[in-house]
C-alpha cells in the first residue's frame, strides 16, 4: 500500500513535510511491450535467452514451489516465469501493472491452476497468511527505497508463518554497472539507467532492508555473471559455468538471489 501522506495527530511538522515529499513510482518512464520477457527469453539473442533462463533454473534449483502451493509471481511481465511455476504444480496468480503485459500473458499461457491480475504491486487484493510463496524477480530496483520497504512489509503480511520470498535484483558492487551502460548507449534493451532502475542494491544492502522488515534470510547469493556470455559458444558449457559460479558465489556477480522467509514458523 501507498505510504500515508496526509498528517496525523501527535506527529511534527517536519515529520509531515517529510512524509508528503516521499516519492512514488508507478511504472517505468519508458514503455516496456507486454511481451518483452517472453521474447527475450524465447527469440532474442543467445546471452539474452541464457540470461533469462537464468532465473528459471534459479528457481529450480534454489526455490522450487510445492505442488498445491498458493504462489504470488509480483512483477511477472509477460508471464514466463508464473508459466513455469505453474508447470511445478503451483497454484499461481501473476501480478503485474502493465495492462499490455497481462493480456499478452493471458492469450499465450492456459493452465487450470494460472490466473493473471493487472495491479500496482503495493495493492495487493489478498488476505493475511493466504500465501505459501511469493515470487518477485527484478522488480525491487524499479521502486523507490521507501517502496521497497512498504512492499516487503505487504510481501509478510501476505505469507503464511514460515512462507518464502524469492527475489532478483542486479548487484551494483559487481559487473552489473558497466553492462548496463554498454546495454543503454547501445540501445540493446529499453533505457534502464534512470528510466527503469532507480534503487541500487548490492549484497549488504538487499540484506539491510531485508534485515529492517524482520526478514530471515536462508540464501542470498549471486548468480548469471559469465555463463550468459559463454552461451555464445556453447548452452550446455554455459550451464555448466553457472553451476560453478553457484558454487563459487562471486562477490562480483551480475545478479543477486535472496531467498528469505517470513518469521513466525518453518514452513
């Protein structure tokens, strides 16, 4: 939910002023197609397509959902990834505030146990404790920091005790800034620098904001640093470089993966 703008009684002018000045982001600056992700990870180039993938073989490997589980994606684009947990058994609602994205994803994906909503992801039409997983991949750096917080605050509000969170997010102490350059001057992707991405995480800080929400964490790891470039020559060696750099954790990796639980139980 959208923080309180208006005053309150007992609160100090200053607080007020403050609080009125905080900032809301409602969707990127440049238009993203609706079928963005799926494109990237189905027809565009082979670091685009291993990229995404990614983040798929993340999931199963670091976070798969239970059959039967009631499983949240936030921010899931054109759908791919809600396809994909649904295919594990997953009872999925995808959410996402771009219109265009959830119509593309509603003609291309049919499973009895899929739905899509179109929804600011501070809204959230869901009761307390009625979600086992939430799922939200690279959207926390197009919000606000103050977003973020109230988002996690929704995100634990939702879970039952013990339910999981999973998140994605570039890691700005690794290789990530320099790609994202090269990527907006050569206008490889819609302008991200500004336009798309405007809170910048890295490992300590994910694990800060995670830490202030009363948040445990069970994994908080990098992942995609150079196996989407070795796609170039060969997928298979590409999978085999990213099992090794789940080993390796390397302090420089492009993307972070948390995985982190709601307090008040084991799950």
């Amino acid at each position: 939910m959208e923080p309180h703008v208006g005053p309150r009684r007992g609160r100090h002018l200053g607080d007020v002023i403050a609080t009125a000045l905080v900032r809301i982001r409602h969707g990127d600056t440049v238009e993203i197609s609706g079928a963005y992700q799926y494109q990237a990870r189905n027809s565009g180039p082979v670091i685009q397509r291993f990229w995404h993938y990614e983040k798929e073989r993340s999931i199963r490997k670091f976070s798969p959902p239970m059959p039967g589980e009631r499983v949240l994606d936030v921010g899931c684009g054109s759908g791919v990834v809600a396809d994909l947990l649904a295919s594990m058994g997953a009872e999925v609602t995808g959410i996402d505030a771009n219109a265009k994205a959830i119509e593309f994803a509603r003609a291309t994906f049919h499973r009895p146990n899929l739905e899509f909503r179109c929804a600011f992801a501070e809204d959230l039409p869901y009761a307390s404790a009625s979600v086992a997983r939430i799922y939200c991949l690279e959207v926390i750096e197009h919000l606000y920091q103050q977003q973020v917080r109230a988002l996690l605050a929704s995100f634990a509000r939702l879970l039952r005790p013990g339910g999981v969170l999973t998140m994605t997010t570039p890691n700005y102490r690794g290789l990530w800034p320099a790609i994202e350059r090269i990527m907006d001057r050569l206008q490889l992707a819609p302008p991200m620098a500004e336009h798309q991405h405007v809170t910048k995480f890295d490992r300590r800080r994910l694990r800060r904001v995670l830490a202030d929400a009363d948040w445990e964490i069970v994994r908080l790891v990098t992942f995609s640093t150079f196996s989407p470039f070795i796609s170039i020559l060969s997928w298979r060696l590409a999978e085999r470089c990213a099992e090794i750099e789940d080993r390796a954790d390397l302090a420089f990796g492009n993307l972070l993966l948390v995985v982190a639980k709601r307090r008040g139980g084991d799950g």
